[in-house]
C-alpha cells in the first residue's frame, strides 16, 4: 500500500474505533478487533486498483477471504456500498467502517459533505456516475443521522472525539 493509502487507513480505523466505542457505551455490541482490522485493511487492494481499475472493495475482499479472514473481508466489500442499508435494528460492524470511510479524506477528518463532493469531483464526470454517488450521498446522509442518534455528540463534533480517543494500538 502507497504510505498515503495507509495513512488514511490508520485514520479510518480511528474515527470506526471512536464511533463503535460510543455505541458499545450505549450498550449495541461491537466487535472492536473486526472493525480494526477491516478498517487498517479496506483499501488493502487500492494501490493496485490504479493501474488494473479493478473494484478494491470487491478484489480486497476476495484477498482477505482467500487468506482466511472472510469475516474482514465481507465489511471490506462493503466499504464503498453497504450491501444492505439498516438491515439490523442497531448499527452494525460495516456502517461503520462504511461511515468512517466516507469521513476521512486523505488522512483528514472532514465533513460528509466535503469528503462526498470531493467523490463526485474525482469518480463523478458522466451522468450515469454521478447519479450513483449522488444516491450513494443521500445513503451516506441518512446512515450518518442513524449512527449519530446513538452518540453523545454530533457529527461535527467527531475530529474533536477522535482526538480524545486512545491509539489505534492500544484498543
């Protein structure tokens, strides 16, 4: 992985491993060490994605299936695209690897809005595309509203929380 895929990495797996620390506070079950590990792997397959233009979800998950993790890989899969929305009555391990995804733009912590309009801006460009990342937005808007009704503070408030939150290797 390119040291700029893997800094983002670290940074997705910190604003996952604060999210599901709240609601593993409020009483939802998380499994702490699947969220790590899917989060450090999601794009585990994306520096070579560049020059195949391979799906890194799907190809990353077939990597970490094939090397015994199928667990892991499964959340990979679906760190682009859940595969299905709010399918539990409480949030699950993938949305929020998927969330925290869609809030780290490079290695920073930025908003839903910023980070979705950057995806437009880079994977946008035809009609077709950009109805489907402008559905996927809308997507992202209403697992955000579901994630945030389960912690104490609001999504404009998570750079501040994840700064607060123990390193990735102390979990």
């Amino acid at each position: 992985m390119l040291s700029h895929i893997v800094a983002h990495s670290e940074q997705v797996c910190r604003v996952a491993l604060c999210l599901s620390s709240h609601l593993s506070a409020r009483g939802i079950r998380m499994n702490h060490e699947l969220i790590q590990a899917a989060a450090m792997l999601h794009d585990i397959t994306k520096t070579r994605s560049f020059k195949t233009k391979e799906n890194h979800a799907e190809t990353g998950a077939k990597y970490l299936s094939e090397k015994g993790f199928p667990e892991v890989g499964h959340i990979v899969a679906q760190h682009v695209r859940l595969d299905s929305y709010f399918a539990s009555q409480v949030p699950m391990e993938a949305e929020i690897v998927n969330y925290a995804d869609k809030r780290v733009l490079h290695d920073k912590i930025e908003s839903l809005t910023a980070r979705m309009g950057y995806i437009l801006e880079k994977y946008g460009g035809n009609s077709k595309h950009n109805h489907q990342i402008i559905r996927l937005w809308e997507k992202s808007k209403t697992l955000e509203a579901r994630l945030f009704a389960y912690v104490p503070f609001l999504p404009d408030q998570l750079k501040q929380m994840v700064e607060v939150n123990p390193p990735i290797d102390e979990v």
